[in-house]
C-alpha cells in the first residue's frame, strides 16, 4: 500500500489518499477495453494525468464487465479535442469530451474545481478537488491502468 500526500496550511505533509497496487486489487487490465486504454494512453503521452473513474472501476472491482468507460484528466476539452479527431466537445455548463471508435463512446471529463461551491460551478481543477465532487465515494475511486494502482482519496 502507498500514499499520496499533500501539504496543509503550515506546509506540513498530510496523508491525501491510499495508494492500491496490483497486489491488492482485483482488477485484469485485459478486462479493460483497448481504446479506453489507447486515449489514456494518448492523453499520458502528452503529459497528462489520465484515469478511468466511476462505475467502471467498481464494475471490475465486482469482476463484471463495465457497460462504459468513464475517463478524467487534468487536460482541457478543448486540448482533449485537439487530441483526438475522433471527439466532439458537448455540455453547456460543464465541457465534456466525446470520444468515438465506432459505435463506442468515451465520455472524458476534466477535474473539476468547488471554487464556485460543491455543487454548481465549472471551473476546472486538480483532481484532490475533483474527488469531492463526485456523488458517491465509490465513483471517487481514481484507476491508473498505466502503473494499475486504485487511488483512493
């Protein structure tokens, strides 16, 4: 087990999240759809920070086949856009990118910040700010096929 640390307001380290590695966890990266893999990949090789989020890590957790595949980075939609042609940029409030292979498609998110409040608001943020934003604490678990670590804030 590791542990992803943060600062508090004296500059002192605090434990953030618990770091899973592939010793303690269930997941098969063969049970994850390859071009979910591909645009992680891609958005890594640009210099991103790219996971899968939500029901999908739990679905594979429970060792059943995820329906989709919800991603998150760091990147813009507008920078995940120029990455990939195969996407379109919907959402009036919050931008969220669609990428499609075929029938599929790939809905990838950018952190969110609650600087304008937890609720509403869609400014863009770090993901220690984006794992409060989300509904429940199963859909906050962050997977990093790439070094198959669970982070757990």
């Amino acid at each position: 087990m590791l542990f992803r640390y943060t600062s508090d307001k004296n500059g002192r380290p605090v434990k953030a999240a618990v770091i899973y590695t592939e010793t303690e966890h269930c997941i098969n990266k063969a049970d994850i759809d390859p071009d979910a893999l591909r645009v992680l990949k891609q958005l890594k090789s640009y210099g991103f920070e790219a996971y899968i989020v939500g029901g999908a890590v739990r679905d594979l957790l429970l060792k059943k086949e995820p329906k989709d595949f919800d991603l998150v980075t760091d990147a813009t939609p507008a920078r995940i856009k120029k990455m990939f042609r195969n996407s379109c940029i919907i959402g009036k409030r919050f931008r969220i990118v669609h990428i499609f292979f075929g029938r599929k498609i790939f809905e990838v998110t950018t952190f969110r910040s609650f600087a304008e409040g937890t609720t509403i608001g869609n400014a863009f943020g770090t993901i220690e700010e984006d794992v409060h934003r989300r509904d429940f604490t199963l859909n906050a678990l962050y997977y990093d096929p790439a070094k198959n670590h669970i982070i757990d804030y």
